[in-house]
C-alpha cells in the first residue's frame, strides 16, 4: 500500500463529520466527548502521518509544537481547566466558525465528488481494500476492543461516551490525508477517490455499525 492508502485506512473524518452528528443527535454538551479523540487523532497527524507523507520522511519538532491546530488544542485545554471565558464578542466568533466546520467539510467533498471520474475507481485496484478497511475491519475490531474492556460499566453514561468515540472510529477517510497528499506530491487523485467513496459508503456502513454496537 501506499503512504497515502495507509494513512487514509487509518485516520478517520472523525472532527468533521462526527462533531456536528453529536451536537445534533446527543446534545452541544457531549461536543466534549469528541475532543479526546480529536486530541489524540491531531497529533498523530503532524507526527506520524506527516512522516509518513513527507517525501524526506523528516519531523521537525518546531512545526509540531508551533502547528496552528496543536496550538488551538493547547489554547482551549487553557481555557477548559482554567474556566475562562471569551468576552461575547470573540466568544460568537468562535461559536460560529465552529458550526462553519461541519458544512465546510461537506462543501469541500462535494467539490471532490464534483470533479472526480468515478470509472477512475476501476484503475484503483486496492481502493476497495483500503475502504473495507476504514468502515469495517477497523470499526469492528474497536467495537471488540470496546466490549471486551467493559469501559461502557465505569459511568453511568459510559455508553454514550462510547458511542461517540466509536462513531469517529467508523467515519469514512479523514479530508486531511487527502490535502497533505496533494499538498506533498503524491497522487491527489487516488486520494481524493478513496476520500469519496468511503463519505458515500459511510452512508450505509455508520448506521449498521452503530447497530452493532447497540445490540
């Protein structure tokens, strides 16, 4: 597989796509319970998956630490702990660049979508190895993880929890493997075709794994 391939079965569209689905289905609240997951994903993101694209294979620990994402994680960690708060001002600001994320993601695979040639999908012979990857055998062995370590028993709530880590398990290929492909020179098109079909597949397999998961 390619670095690209292997970076798209790992990482899934797990802020994205899985940030509005909480707000809307769980509740503004349980945003917080996507953060974890989102903390942890990011900073694999500049490290491994960085090195992983980047042709030189290099990590410079100056763009980790001085990344603009890793800086707003550390900023709102700040904030969380500390319990301070914007003025109303910035505060609105913030609210609203962050309901701007979800649709913004959908705008920018539609374009993807838009563009593409999807007979192109037959020149890929590993894509649909990639995409059974990302939305089942992935999910599925986080589900068996998941049941086996009893973590649904600890809170009261800890289902929900759960739930919500697993959606962002079983989202479809994360958008950012398909811009730093682009972005490093590797092939954008196969990037992107992986990118689209898993959203559009995602359709289907997210409900049946949240099923699983109920059962």
């Amino acid at each position: 597989m390619t670095p690209w391939s292997t970076a798209s079965a790992i990482y899934s569209n797990g802020g994205n796509l899985i940030i509005p689905i909480v707000t809307y289905v769980f509740g503004p609240e349980w945003v917080l319970y996507t953060s974890g997951f989102l903390v942890g994903q990011t900073i694999l993101f500049w490290t491994h998956c960085y090195t992983l694209l980047r042709k030189n294979g290099q990590v410079h620990l100056k763009n980790i630490l001085f990344n603009v994402n890793i800086l707003a994680m550390l900023a709102g960690t700040v904030l969380f702990v500390s319990g301070l708060h914007f003025p109303e001002v910035p505060r609105l600001a913030v609210h609203a660049v962050g309901s701007m994320i979800g649709p913004l993601c959908m705008i920018v695979t539609g374009m993807l979508i838009g563009s593409m040639k999807l007979r192109r999908v037959l020149a890929y012979r590993k894509l649909s190895l990639i995409v059974v990857l990302r939305l089942l055998i992935l999910p599925l062995a986080t589900l068996i993880v998941f049941r086996m370590s009893g973590l649904a028993l600890w809170t009261g709530d800890g289902s929900t929890i759960l739930l919500i880590s697993f959606l962002a398990a079983a989202a479809p290929c994360a958008s950012t493997v398909t811009q730093m492909a682009h972005l490093y020179g590797h092939n954008g098109e196969y990037a992107s075709l992986i990118n689209v079909i898993s959203t559009l597949l995602c359709v289907v397999t997210m409900p049946v794994m949240v099923l699983l998961f109920q059962l």
